[in-house]
C-alpha cells in the first residue's frame, strides 16, 4: 500500500538523544498514500485540523531539539488510520470527520482494513515499543510526551478533558519546556505561549499546552 514514492510510516527524529524523555506525534502528518487518491478529498481537506494535528511535527521538531529527546512522528494522516486509537474504535478509521464525508473509507472491506494495520498503524507502534524498550534495557523510566494541538473551538469542547490530562513526568522536564524561548519558533509560529500547571505535591504535570496563534499544542 506504500508506493515507491510514498514516505515511511514513521520518521525518528534524533534518535540518540540524551534525555529520559520519548515525543510521539501521532497526528503530525496529512499524508495520504498515492494509491488512496487522497481518500476522494479535495487538496484543501487535507490541509484542515480533520486530516493531521497543525504545527505539531515543527513543534516536535524544536521541543526535540530543546530537550535533546528523541521523537517518534507518524508518517500519514490520522484518516489513513489513526494512530492514538484503539483498533475496535469506530474512528481509528472514520467514515466522517468534523462534518466531511471520508469517501475513501466508505464500505471498507476487510482485507483493505488489515493492509491498512500492517502499513501504518503497526510499524508506528513498534517502533514507539522498540524505543521504550531500549530505555527499559537502560533502566530508564522516560517521560513519555504525545504532543497534539486543537482549534480554539476543540479547545473550548474538551476544556474539561485536556485540564484532566496527568501522567508522571519530572518537574525539572517540564520546567524545561515551560521555560523554553527560541527566535526561530517564534519565526515558525508567530505568536505562542507555553501553559503548563505543576501539581507540585504529586510531582506531576496536570496540563501542559501550546498556545501558538490560536492553536492549543
């Protein structure tokens, strides 16, 4: 399913990064294989918030950088198969997004659906395990970082949702972030904002966010 002029079906960037820290980018492609006919959408589609998370691979690639992590980043667009789905969930490979009709995902057959696992979705998951394990040969427990971003009106949706975010991650890795200013981001990104909230008691980071010309990263 992957054609000669296709791209992988994932990229690591800086892989022997020093840092406890891993970065996924689930959704950071809009990348549909030549043979889907771009899922029978027009070019425009694909350059919406329904086809891949915006600004989020230029986000890995600086954060990568910053922290001197490596990162894991999804070469297709969560249409093709979405990757920060369960493979039973109706919309690892939807029908409709945000109100769009997905024809190329109408009455998919079987076979065409398991292609689609062993393509995309597998090779991205092992090598996010492949990366962890080698950290578990180290004795390392990293932070595990997914970045994504929303809309505002996403933001607006799931406030709840992304406020309740929480996993372990080291306060000084976080601090990191939070103190993290780069003119060439700026350049990318225009205008942006780190929002972060340390639970410091539970030495756990509640919500942590990007800001960058109304998109929540």
């Amino acid at each position: 399913m992957i054609g000669p002029e296709d791209p992988p079906p994932y990229t690591i960037i800086n892989g022997d990064g020093k840092a406890s820290v891993l970065l996924v980018g689930d959704h950071a492609s809009n990348v549909i294989p030549e043979i889907l006919d771009n899922l029978g959408l027009h070019r425009t589609s694909l350059e919406q918030h329904i086809a891949y998370d915006i600004g989020s691979r230029r986000l890995l690639d600086h954060l990568s950088q910053h922290l001197d992590a490596p990162a894991v980043v999804a070469g297709y667009s969560r249409l093709v198969v979405d990757l920060n789905r369960n493979l039973e969930d109706s919309s690892a490979m939807p029908e409709v997004s945000d109100d769009t009709v997905i024809e190329g995902n109408l009455n998919m057959s079987p076979g065409h659906r398991k292609q689609r696992i062993e393509c995309f979705y597998t090779p991205y998951r092992t090598a996010i395990n492949d990366m962890l394990g080698g950290y578990k040969a180290k004795r390392i427990v990293p932070a595990f970082i997914s970045i994504h971003t929303f809309t505002p009106e996403q933001s607006k949706a799931h406030s709840g949702e992304i406020g309740r975010a929480s996993c372990r991650v080291s306060e000084d890795v976080m601090q990191g972030i939070g103190q993290y200013s780069c003119p060439a981001f700026s350049t990318l990104f225009g205008s942006y904002q780190v929002l972060s909230n340390l639970d410091r008691n539970m030495g756990q980071t509640c919500c942590f966010g990007m800001m960058i010309d109304g998109i929540v990263g």
